[in-house]
C-alpha cells in the first residue's frame, strides 16, 4: 500500500520539482531584464554573459586652431574681428600743367577750380604776362601752385642762339617772377616744344630743367576741344607720372576742368607739380 501510495506522490512530486526549476529559470531570467533597464547601455554578449563595456578614459587633446574641421562632430563657428590692414595702394600721380597764363579773365577761373578741388598745379608762364598781371602771379604763388618758365613772348626758341634764348625770354622771365615771389624758377618748357639739340644741352649744363609733356589735352585746338573729346583723350591716354598739357587762357579749360580732375581721380590719381612726380 505504501508503495503504492509513492508510486502515484512521485509523479506529483517530480512534476512540482520542475515547475520550482522552470521559477527558477523565469526569476533569473526576470533578474536579467531587470539588470539590463537598470543599467544601460550593457552591452550583451550573444549566448554569454552581461557585460558592461567601459569606455576609456581618454582626454581629447585640445584643438589647435585649424584642427576644428578634423573633429567632425563638434564643429564651433567663431566670428572673431580681425583688423585687416589693406594692402598700400601705389601712389600714382598726374601733373596738370597750364601754360600761357596770367590770363587777366581765365586765370582767375583756372585757380578758383583748383583751389575747390585742392589740387596743386604747375603753371608755365610768360614773362610778358607777369608783367601785366602780377597780381595773379602772386595769387599762383600764395596758393602752392608752381610757377616755371614759358619764354618771355612765346616766340620759337629754336630759332634763337643759347645766349639770346637766356638773355631775351628766359632770364627777364625769371628775373621778374623772382622779384615778385623771391623764386627764380630754373624750371622751362619752351612754346611749341621747339628746342634745338645744342640748347637742350645748353640749358641742362647751366641747371635748367625742361619739361615737355606726355598727355596733350589738345584745349588749345578749337577743332577738337569739346569736353568729352578731352576727357576721352585723358581715359585713352593716362599713366603714371602724366604730364598732362593744358593752358589758361581759354574758355574750353575752364569748362572741362572739374570734369578732367573728377576723372583723373577715379581712376586712382594723386595730382602733384611736374617736381613732386
Ligand atoms: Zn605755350
């Protein structure tokens, strides 16, 4: 009987035995879940065991500048101001020269247009004229403006031996101009640009400067003095260290004046006396 009572327990008690292993099982499986929320981020091994994989502690170098872009992810934009020095631009310089003058009615104009606009010019004058005009030689003068030496009667110097060149146009010429300014100017271009080879050498040997010019406005050609063929002319034809010829002594200068000094500007010009080029 009391085998017969074990014989049908032990069935019951092996079945319980099971269910306890298979709680068991499901508590430790429970247990695992409960280990992977409270600690993230595990990482888990495939068919092992729980582990946590601790990054090192590696401290990231600090960033040079110019390292930015290699650190991918963290990526800073920081406007910083930086004072930017512009490149000196080079200085470029035109010298307007007006021959001819005093002229008793434009003269006048010719300076209150540079005197407005603050710019220095050369003015070759005639000795006769300074004569007649000393007030606006004066005027020239007090200005800033330098005064050079045109002849005495604009006659054709070529035409003149070296010392009638000296003693009829260009020493009266000067020798007035000083008595006006205290200047001797030793400074000439001759009218006409005429001067024989023996005088150029003449002159250059006993101090004289000559100055022609490299930019002929052509204001004292009726036939070709409109203001925009002037100004054309200057867009065509400028450079560095111009010597731009123009006269005072007409009507044509004194309207495209404020016009040529505009424009020499934008394009970069500084203005200066044929001895300050
Ligand atoms: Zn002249």
């Amino acid at each position: 009987m009391q085998n017969k009572k074990w014989g049908l327990v032990a069935p019951v008690y092996i079945l319980l035995v099971l269910l306890i292993s298979a709680g068991t099982v499901q508590s430790n499986q429970l247990y695992i879940n409960e280990l992977l929320e409270g600690n993230p981020p595990p990482q888990v091994l495939k068919e092992g065991p729980v582990v946590r994989v601790v990054q090192p502690n590696v401290q990231k170098p600090t960033p040079d500048e110019g390292d930015v872009e290699e650190q991918g992810e963290v990526e800073i934009e920081v406007e910083v101001e930086v004072e930017v020095t512009p490149e000196p631009k080079p200085l470029r310089k035109v010298a307007l020269t007006f021959d001819d003058g005093p002229d008793a009615h434009y003269t006048p104009r010719i300076l209150d247009i540079l005197q407005a606009e603050d710019v220095l010019a050369t003015f070759f004058v005639l000795g006769e004229y300074v004569e007649r005009h000393p007030e606006l030689l004066k005027r020239m003068f007090n200005e800033g403006h330098l005064i050079a030496n045109h002849s005495r009667t604009h006659g054709d110097l070529a035409l003149l031996t070296n010392e009638e060149i000296i003693a009829l146009e260009l020493g009266p010429t000067s020798q007035v101009i000083e008595n006006l300014t205290g200047c001797y100017p030793m400074v000439m271009r001759p009218p006409y640009g005429s001067l024989r080879q023996d005088s150029v050498n003449f002159l250059k040997e006993t101090g004289w400067h000559i100055v022609r010019w490299s930019l002929d406005t052509f204001d004292w050609d009726s036939r070709r003095n409109k203001p925009e063929q002037i100004i054309n002319r200057i867009q065509a034809q400028h450079h560095n260290g111009a010597i731009i010829l123009m006269h005072c002594n007409g009507p044509a200068t004194t309207a495209v004046l404020p016009d040529v000094i505009k424009t020499l500007r934008e394009l970069g010009y500084e203005f200066a006396t044929v001895t300050q080029l």
